[in-house]
C-alpha cells in the first residue's frame, strides 16, 4: 500500500474519531434521557423492560437514568395491571413539556449540523455510513479487535444509533 494510501486512511479515521468525540460532548450529554423521553412522548406509557430492550441499555444505567428523571417530576411508575412485577413507565405533564422542548432542541441542533450539506450529499454521507457500520458489523468477530475495550459492542444498532 502506497504512503499517501496509509495518509488518506489515517485521516479519514482520525475524522471520523473526531466526529464522535463532537457528536459525544456537543449532543450526548444526556443522551440516554432524551431517548427516553422521545420513545414515552411517542407511545405515552411502556414496560420498563420494553423500553431498556428498545434503547439496548443495561439494566442498572436504565435504573439510574429512570430514578433521576422520576426525582425531577418528569415521569410516573406504576405496577402493570396484567403483571404486577412489571414497571409501567408514563410521562408527567412537566415531562411531555420537556420532551418536546428537547426534541425541538435535539432536532435544531441536526439540522444546524448538516446545514453545510445539500440533499445529494446527505444522502451520499448515509450511504456511504451505512457501508462502514455494515462492514464493521462484519469485524466484530475478527480477532485483530477483540483486545479493544468495546470490542463487545455491537454498533449500528439502538445502543449507537
């Protein structure tokens, strides 16, 4: 492989660490909880458990999560009335009003960012992302990254997206 090959690839992965490290600090902060707060906007009440299956989040992080929302008013838990050992999840008033405030924020933020492509480049950047996130799916198996502290993750899926 050429030098300029090696170059090109190298810079291509540093930019593409660099987008994460901006899409992590610049939109995650609280990442899990606006997921929350957009599936309960979307289907008003779920079982806790469905909604830590959706969002692929481990239990004791949902947990956390959940505890810090519900101490600030937003969201109520009730026993299901088919299983009372299942956790119904519902917002609060105050919490729709959140969730829409940080939907309209999230999707302000999106089109801010993308601002700089047209369509047609929009739609090549996906394509061509969809390809990477397939091939990688490919690699998670391959011995040369199971050494990497996420080599367990499977991204391309909820827990990423």
């Amino acid at each position: 492989m050429k030098d300029s090959d090696i170059s090109l690839q190298h810079e291509i992965i540093t930019s593409l660490g660099s987008c994460g490290h901006f899409l992590h600090y610049r939109m995650g902060g609280k990442y899990g909880r606006r997921r929350i707060f957009s599936v309960l906007l979307e289907n008003g009440e779920i079982l806790q458990c469905n909604l830590q299956n959706e969002l692929g989040i481990s239990s004791g992080a949902m947990s956390e999560i959940l505890t810090k929302i519900e101490n600030d008013d937003f969201i109520e838990k009730s026993r299901s009335d088919t299983d009372g050992r299942q956790i119904v999840l519902r917002l609060t008033e105050a919490g729709k009003a959140e969730a829409i405030r940080m939907q309209s924020e999230y999707e302000e933020k999106v089109s801010l960012m993308l601002s700089c492509l047209n369509a047609e480049q929009k739609k090549s950047l996906l394509e061509m992302l969809r390809i990477l996130l397939m091939h990688w799916r490919t690699l998670e198996n391959d011995r040369r990254f199971k050494a990497t502290p996420y080599a367990n993750k499977s991204y391309g899926t909820k827990e990423y997206d």
